[in-house]
C-alpha cells in the first residue's frame, strides 16, 4: 500500500498513524464480508474478536458476569476487561471501550455520560454506634483514599461528607477500603453498587450523607460502530440499569 501500518517497540508492534486510519475501514470491510457470507449462505453474521473493556475499580467485578455471558452467546467473541481507577494514557490498543468517572475530548474517541452512581458512608453492620446525627461523626476514624493518587474529585467525598474524620486506613483501591471498612476499621465513603450489597456493612445516615458521581462510557471511533463493540456497550448499559444506587437515563437505556 506504499505506507507503514505497524511499528515494533520493545514489547509488540504498534500501529502507525496511517495504521490507525486504515483500522476503521479494515474492520468494516470485515463486518462487510461476513454479511455477504451471510446472505449466501443464510447464516446470521457474528461477531467475533477482541473487545478490550476498562472499568472502574468499582465496576469491575460487577460487570464480569455480565460481560463474560457474551462468550457464551457469541463464542466467537472474546471480552477482556480490566478493573483499575487510574488515570488511562489513550493510547492505541490500550482499550476499545471504557467506563471511568472522567470524560475526554480527543478526536480519536467518543465519550457520553452512561450512568449517574450513588456514594454513601457506611460502617460495619455490627459498629454499636448508632449515629443518630452528624455530628455522632466528629473525629471518627476513617478509611480513605492515599492523597498524592487521588485523580479524580469522587475521591474527595470523605473530606466533603465526614470534614472532621480522621483518616488512619488509606488505599488507592476501593476494594481494599470496604474490607477495612467491613473490618471495623473506621467509616468510609463507597459506592452504593458495593456497600449497599455487602451483608458485612451498613450505611450511615443515608439521607444526608450521600454524594453523586458520573459514569462515562468512551469508545475509540475505529472500533465504534463494529457489531463486537455495539455488543458490548448494549451489555454494559443494560448491566449497569440493574445494579443498586446507579441509574442510567432514559437516553442512555437500550
């Protein structure tokens, strides 16, 4: 074709600039070509391949069963998803589809908001606090974030919901806050999709000390109208409209 289309680094071969170009209407000649075989030969066409999913930390377990039943309905897919908070780099390849509490304006991605998520304080069920008022939370201790790794303003909810706790457990890892939480460490502050489904805990004064934090769905345009990503997006929407405390608009529901 007269263009490079791949470069090799130190671990794997990367696509050029004109690789990247080239990507959307290589994967729609391939969608293209499985129809035609379809209508020659009756066959519905399927979707097959890689679709690379990031979640956050939070999401992450939530979403596996759901995601991981699209094998099982199209064993020619193949879904990884990676559960991490950190900030990503929008590299090529890095994911096709990404669900984050930040959104993004480069050109090579489309972002809308997904979902909006529910945040509650919560305790270990058997704390012998009742907490009958905010202020039975003046110098309690807590369970939060590390300082210096805290990327996103969701991590401040603590500090914007129990001001005078005393942090004396600190994770970038919200799984790791909840079993602290759950191990009676102090309170903290969690998204509704775990605390409100853990048995070992309970939330504290739900109707004051509550805060809202916005899902984005990002997608990487190459990928965005192939029938794995359409797949994935309609399991993801429909997965999240399910779990307690997060509610998907109606724009959003599929």
């Amino acid at each position: 074709m007269g263009h490079r289309l791949f470069e090799r680094s130190a671990k794997t071969w990367r696509l050029t600039s004109a690789g990247q170009a080239l990507l959307p209407h290589a994967l729609a000649m391939d969608e293209d070509a499985g129809r035609l075989a379809g209508a020659l030969t009756g066959v519905e066409a399927v979707a097959r391949g890689t679709v690379r999913v990031v979640a956050t930390d939070a999401l992450g377990v939530s979403l596996a069963g759901p995601l991981a039943v699209l094998h099982r309905e199209n064993p020619s897919l193949t879904v990884e998803l990676l559960a991490t908070s950190s900030v990503l780099h929008y590299r090529v390849g890095e994911f096709d589809v990404a669900v984050t509490l930040h959104a993004t304006r480069l050109p090579q991605f489309s972002t809308t908001q997904i979902a909006h998520s529910t945040h509650r304080v919560y305790t270990r069920r058997d704390d012998p606090q009742p907490f009958r008022r905010e202020s039975d939370l003046e110098g309690i201790d807590a369970v939060g974030y590390v300082p210096e790794l805290m990327d996103f303003p969701e991590m401040q909810f603590l500090t914007n919901l129990v001001p005078t706790a005393r942090t004396v457990f600190r994770s970038p890892n919200i799984r790791a806050q909840q079993e602290a939480i759950a191990a009676g460490v102090g309170v903290g502050v969690l998204p509704a999709i775990l605390g409100d489904t853990d048995e070992r805990l309970r939330s504290v004064l739900p109707e004051k000390l509550s805060a809202q934090s916005t899902y984005w769905v990002t997608v990487s345009k190459a990928v965005a109208d192939t029938l794995p990503v359409r797949l994935v997006l309609t399991r993801l929407t429909n997965a999240l409209d399910a779990l307690p405390g997060v509610e998907v608009p109606d724009s959003t529901a599929r």
